[in-house]
C-alpha cells in the first residue's frame, strides 16, 4: 500500500474509547458521541470450515472453470476468460461482497477504502496491464508517442505527501529537516545506485519487473538476504535513508528491511520506474481499490455467477468437485468443474484439498495482520508546515499514517467541510510465532480498546484531532500481506505454492510473494489462460514469460 513506491513512499455500536472522553484535550462530555463499528471481513466465517461439520451436498451442477476468491486475482481472471469469449465460469466469494483486502466502505462523509487503496500507472512495458485499464475506460486517450493519458477523476493531485518531524509538516517523504551534508550525500548515492539498477540484465529483462517471474536472473540472488544486509553491504547507514526504505517495505508488504528480502526492497523502488526518471501517476477514488474491483467485475460480466457468503468445504483435484456451503441459505451443494483457479488466501489450501495433496509446507508462507481505521471528522486536518496532502506520514511512527479518502473530490465537486481519513498500520513481526500472536491479539481485542488506539496515534499528529471524530469504522485483516522474507520469490518453496494441484491452480497474489495489485492482475490473468490451454482451447498470452 505504497504511496508511490519511490521517495515521497460488520458492524456494531459502541460508547465512547476513553481517549475520547478524557486525556486528549477534548470535553469530557462531547456534544455528539462517535459511532464505532466493525467492518470488512467476519473473521469468524472462516473459521467454518475448520469449526462445524456440515451436511453433505444437496445438489450438483457443472461449469467448466470455478474461481474461488473474488479478489483482484480472482476477478482479473474472471476478466480475463471473458475477454478470451469463455463465459461457464463460477466466482464463489467468502464474504459479503467481492474485492479482498481492495474492499471498501463508506461513511456519511464520504467512501473510503478497507485496504488498498491506489494503483500506479503501468510501466509502458507492462502493456497487458494498460489493456485492462483501457478496457476499464480509465485510458481516456494517447499523446503524440502513444502514451496512455488516464481519467484526470481518478488521478491523485497535488499535494501528494507530506511528512511529520520534529513537530512540523514537510512536502515528501524524505525527512530532510536536519539532515547534514553526509546524510544527503547518502541519499543522493542511493539516488545513483537505483538509476544503475533500472536497467535490463544480460537476458533483455527488466532487473526489476511486473510481475517479479518476469525479472532478469541477473540479481535474484538478492532474494537471499534481507533488504537491511543489502543497505549494510552499501554503507547505507544515515537513519533517514534506511527509515524511507523501511517505511517503503512496510507500506508495500507489511515488512520491515530486516524482515523483507533485498530484491522485494529494491523492486519497492524500480518495478514500476524511477520516479526520477518519469512522471508516474497514481490511480485513486475515495473507496480505494474497490472502485477497480467494481470495474473489472462489472466488465467480466459475472451477474450470478458471481456468489457471495459462500464457504469451499473441499475440492478434489482429480475430478475437479467443488463442495460448498451458502450461508445465506444454509445449503451445501457441489460443482463439477474442468478446472479451479484458486485465488483464496493460499494457506487455506491445504484445509480443502484431500490429506496429503497440498505440495506446499505448512507455514511456508508468512502474512502480517493489518489494523485500517476509517475515522470520520466534521474538519479537515491541519498542522503546522506543508499542507494536508493525500497521504500524510508521521516519521518514526509505528503505524503509516493516513490518507485522505476524500482528497480527490476536489476535482468533481465543490470542497465540503470534514473528511474522512483511512489509518494503515501493519503489524510486522520476525518470525511466525510473533506474527501469530500480533494477530490473535488484532482479532481478540475489543472495538473500543481499538478505536482508542486509532485515536492516540492520530492524536500524536494533530493534538486537537479527538474532538473532531464523528465516527471510526475498524477493519482488522488478520492475513492482509504475504511477507516476501528472503528466500521467498524465488526459492523452490515460491515453486511449490504456484503448483497446479491437479485441476486446481492457485492464482492469489501470495504464491506470487508480492502483496501488489500488479501481481495480482498477472497471476488472474495466466491462471485464466493456462485453464484454457489445458481444457483444449488456443490462447496467446497476454503477458509474455
């Protein structure tokens, strides 16, 4: 959930947290007591499939492919089957709507997105993504080089970012304020030792590429080590460097650099383009990427193929049977498919597969939990320096700050009063024990103790914050983000999760080792090419091996 990769980076009612009511600078009795709920995934839904035994199915019927999972991978599948004039497909979705972790919500004040919540313009070489987005209607022309030019609603404006230290706001990501002349000199050294990596390697690809199999093998080996050994080996070791890089790794895959891999580190900076090198716009709405989610659903044209609140009980990979459970009307049937794209959550594989089928180890994949909070306020914030930007980052914090979810409004409405902010804050941890106990914690905790929590943080940016805040809507992700840990991306390990598994394939964004929409689209998008190949159809790839 990067801002720009680069150097500028259900429900219940509830009383008031205690950080509302006293402590922070606001009355003790407000005027209008927030509302607080719970949105986003129901964490308790898929725990069913571990928890409850249910009936045998009722009913069966046949289509030739069923994707499991209507997040971006999913749908872009789905989009993808449909462009190629394939239409027997089934989407079974979990939860309530489709999306993933690109969900979103809404307020009074205005949408806002659960999770991811921007998309930087493709790469001009990632031309398979440009398709979708001319296809989507967000390519609303080309320049005189056949540069794609994108709808002006859905690009973030400026200001961009801004960063809080030493009390002050400043433009950018980069905390310059105090930096001597060696502290520049090493961002400057960073600055050139990126530009030398934006190349291709020997082999004519990108050393740094979307989707990341489709990078050189020049540098893989910096999969090997942590992205904080890399900097090490450089001499990178100016506090302000490493906290953008960290910040940058943190916000792009819920790691730390001494968590995530050297190539995940520096694919944050080069996979998409140098931002030195070109303007590189961001794709926003107020929702997030839920709008994108909206789109591609829409333009696979799935109506009722699409089926929501339904749990997969188990799949046999050699007869291609889906067995299900509708939880709207309790009722478990099955499906007979030529082919399964599973594009769930990977780790939840093994639980539906027949004992002993999964190729991959328990464990070999690591996420981190995810706090997002969307707090609604009857002003805008302010503070003292560069001014409210989309995103606004609190140097050395342990959360990632917020973006505005109603910043771009600005360019297709006259500006109303308040806003609705949206709190990122991953949980990171160095090993699968630690992670397991920042989640359960996540899930355990109670919704005002959460809200309280949300509160203090922002309070640490804008004193007076507290005696804005009309509503606060907590989403918990307690797998949002695949860690790309060293070994990861490239290992035999990172083989073993994309394996077909007879007719099933996984196609999530994980067993790419990427948390990124890019990668996403990709997995979609070979996943629903290679269902076509094996069920006797001819396919030209869309992007390229």
């Amino acid at each position: 959930m990067s801002p720009r990769g680069g150097w500028t980076r259900r429900g219940v009612l509830a009383g008031v947290p205690a950080a509302l009511a006293s402590g922070l600078g606001c009355p003790a009795d407000p005027p209008v007591a927030p509302t607080l709920a719970f949105v986003g995934p129901d964490p308790e839904r898929g725990h069913r499939l571990r928890d409850r035994d249910l009936a045998p199915p009722s009913r069966e019927e046949s289509a030739g492919v069923v994707i499991v999972g209507a997040g971006v991978a999913g749908l872009c599948a789905a989009w993808r089957l449909r462009q190629a004039g394939y239409v027997d497909v089934r989407v079974l979705e979990l939860e309530d709507e489709p999306g993933g972790t690109a969900r979103g919500g809404s307020l009074p004040r205005s949408a806002y997105p659960m999770g991811a919540h921007y998309l930087p313009v493709p790469h001009p070489r990632f031309v398979a993504l440009q398709a979708l987005l001319e296809d989507l209607g967000l390519v609303v022309g080309r320049d005189a080089n056949g540069v794609p030019e994108y709808d002006p609603r859905a690009t973030v404006r400026d200001p961009i970012e801004r960063h809080r230290h030493r009390g002050l706001w400043h433009d950018g990501l980069y905390p310059a304020s105090g930096a001597d002349d060696a502290a520049l000199a090493q961002l400057a050294r960073f600055r050139q030792r990126l530009r030398a990596l934006d190349r291709d390697g020997a082999d004519g690809r990108r050393l740094f590429d979307l989707p990341v199999w489709r990078s050189s093998d020049e540098l893989r080996g910096l999969d090997a080590i942590t992205m904080a050994q890399w900097l090490d080996a450089e001499g990178f070791d100016d506090w302000r460097l490493r906290w953008l890089c960290d910040y940058g790794c943190r916000d792009d895959y819920g790691c730390t650099i001494a968590q995530a891999s050297a190539f995940a580190g520096l694919h944050h900076f080069l996979a998409r383009g140098l931002e030195d090198e070109r303007d590189r716009l961001l794709l926003s709405w107020p929702q997030g990427n839920a709008a994108l989610c909206e789109k591609i659903a829409a333009r696979a044209g799935l109506g009722d193929a699409l089926r929501t609140g339904v749990l997969v009980r188990s799949i046999d990979p050699d007869t291609g049977v889906v067995v299900a459970w509708d939880s709207a009307s309790d009722e478990t049937f099955a499906i007979r498919a030529e082919r399964v794209l599973w594009a769930a959550p990977r780790f939840v594989l093994r639980h539906v597969l027949p004992p002993g089928r999964d190729p991959l180890p328990a464990d070999a994949l690591t996420y981190t939990p995810w706090l997002v909070a969307n707090v609604e306020l009857d002003e805008r914030p302010g503070g003292t320096g560069a001014p409210l930007s989309w995103d606004n980052v609190e140097v050395g914090g342990d959360h990632l700050g917020y973006v505005v979810a109603n910043h771009l409004e600005d360019r297709i409405a006259e500006r109303r009063p308040g806003a609705v902010v949206t709190y990122y804050e991953p949980r990171p941890a160095d090993d699968a024990a630690g992670l397991a106990e920042r989640r359960a914690a996540l899930l355990d905790a109670a919704l005002p103790d959460l809200a309280d929590h949300v509160i203090r943080q922002l309070t640490r940016m804008h004193g007076d914050i507290a005696r804005h805040v009309r509503a606060i809507h907590v989403c918990r992700w307690g797998h949002a983000m695949v860690r790309p840990r060293p070994g990861a991306l490239f290992s035999a390990t990172a083989a073993a999760a994309r394996a077909a598994v007879g007719r099933v394939q996984p196609c999530a964004a994980d067993v790419g080792g990427l948390p990124l929409f890019e990668q996403a689209f990709a997995l979609g998008v070979d996943a629903a090419e290679s269902s076509l190949v094996a069920m006797g159809h001819r396919v030209t790839p869309m992007i390229p091996t």
